[in-house]
C-alpha cells in the first residue's frame, strides 16, 4: 500500500514522517474502515506540535470524520493502524 500524495482528497493508508500538503486551509479529515476496535489513527502537524487528529476505533469498519477547518503548513501520520484517511482541503 502507498500513500497518494497528490489530488484532493490526499489519501493516506501508511504512516510516514511527513505529508506536505503546503501552506493549505484543510476541512475535513475521514477515516473510512478501520478495521478493529482499539485500531487508532493520529495527525500532527508537520512540527508535531499540535495534534490535528487522536482517534481510537470503537466500531469496526464505521467510518469517522473530523472537521479540522484551519490551515496548517504541512501534516505527518504518525499512526494508522487500518483503513484509509482521507485529508480534504479547500482549493
């Protein structure tokens, strides 16, 4: 599996030091089929700063989605244990 990288939505399934996205105003973060419960996905920013997403799966395969609506200067995955996030940002 790869992370895509370029397009919007991005489109992550692997975790991976750094997901530059640029200088971009991001709206929404999904999470579609993780697999297991306890199966847990998190987003940084690219500093590592700030924690965008910290999610634990409580059903599986029950997508979850996150509204992020603020800009940030790149993203990192640090953890996706299964299923796919998918980063939407505004154009």
């Amino acid at each position: 599996m790869a992370n895509i990288l370029s397009g919007n939505p991005l489109e992550i399934d692997t975790a991976e030091t750094s997901i530059y996205v640029g200088n971009r105003f991001i709206k929404r973060i999904v999470w579609k089929g993780p697999t297991t419960i306890s199966h847990t996905l998190v987003i940084k920013s690219v500093t590592g700063s700030r924690i965008i997403v910290d999610a634990v799966c409580e059903v599986a395969l029950q997508s979850q989605v996150f509204l992020i609506e603020q800009a940030f200067e790149g993203l990192t995955a640090t953890t996706i244990d299964s299923g796919k996030a998918y980063v939407y940002f505004v154009v």
